[in-house]
C-alpha cells in the first residue's frame, strides 16, 4: 500500500478557491446547484486505488474505480465506475456493450472530454462533456453501495456522495444515460 499524506478533517463545505484549480470549483458549483451534500478529504496525489486506502477508511467508503475507455478505432469512449477492489476484465465488458477491444484511452482524450488529466478519472468530469461524447458505464455493484467516493476533477481531494444522490440528481443533471452492466 502506498503511503500518501492525508488531511485527517474531514471538509463538508466548499475549499477556498486560492491554489485550486478552475475545474475543481467547477465541481463544488454543481454540487452546490444540484444540492448534493458532500464530505471531503485533501491528500496528497493519489494515482490509484491503492493510493486512496487511507481515504476510503477515513471516509468509511469503498472508492470508485473510474476508468476511461475507448475502442480500437478511438471512436466510441466510455467512463466504467466498478467497485475500487473488484478487477476489471475487458472481455466482461466487451460483451455486455457489444463493443470489442476496448482499451485504456490515450490521455489526450481524457482531457479533450472529461476535462481531466490520468488518475483524475472521475463521474463529476462528465460535467465538461455537454455533447455525451462519453457513454457512461456502471457496474450494478456500485449501485447497491450507500455512499459512492470519487475525485473532485483532481485527485488530491476525495468525495464522499450518497449514491442515491449520484442517481437521481447528479447522472440526470449531467445528461448522460448510464448503461448499468454486471462485472
């Protein structure tokens, strides 16, 4: 397990904006309008699922694993949300999407729609995708969850959801139709 630093409060409001970046406010600001309560918790860079252990415990939340996927072609790009433990096969999902050889997509494309860099993946990044250019994907595990924990658009804060909150305001608000699977 990685050791990172983590901030042991835990945040219910908003940071102050200095030394933040635009697209993590621009979170908060969507939150704030969808009347979405949330917990949150700064640490240092968290990379992977690994990294947010000592989050998840602080939080008393199993992670989100958020992945961003694309076809051979680079045409079609998804956003898989699967519990942070579970392991992911492609050849599961390739099958109930009907799409084949998925892959992780390039960097380029996580930016260029999500408005996120690698490790940042997250459901709130769907926010900068007016055009649904991402399909979003969720694995029926994470819906039977309580609460549900991502990143804020940068993976050095975390966020603690109520999961019904993430279904019936947050996935409504952002336009995306989710395609629910079973992993």
């Amino acid at each position: 397990m990685s050791e990172i630093h983590i901030d042991r409060h835990l945040y219910t409001t908003r940071p102050e904006p200095e030394g933040r970046l635009p697209r993590e406010m621009a979170v908060y600001d969507l939150l704030e309008r969808l009347d979405i309560p949330f917990v949150r918790v700064d640490h240092d860079v968290a990379m992977t699922i690994e990294d947010c252990q000592g989050v998840d415990e602080l939080l008393g939340i199993d992670i989100c694993k958020n992945l961003f996927l694309c076809n051979a072609q680079k045409t079609r790009f998804y956003l898989l949300l699967m519990p942070g433990g579970k392991q992911f096969k492609t050849k599961d999902l390739s099958k109930q999407i009907g799409s084949s050889r998925l892959s992780f997509a390039p960097a380029e494309y996580m930016e260029k729609y999500l408005g996120v860099t690698p490790g940042s993946a997250t459901i709130l990044g769907l926010m900068n995708d007016p055009d649904n250019q991402v399909q979003l994907i969720i694995d029926e595990d994470v819906t039977a969850q309580e609460d549900f924990g991502c990143h804020p658009c940068i993976n050095t804060s975390s966020l603690k959801l109520k999961t019904s909150d993430v279904l019936e305001k947050l996935i409504p608000a952002l336009g995306h139709t989710p395609v629910f699977v079973k992993l």
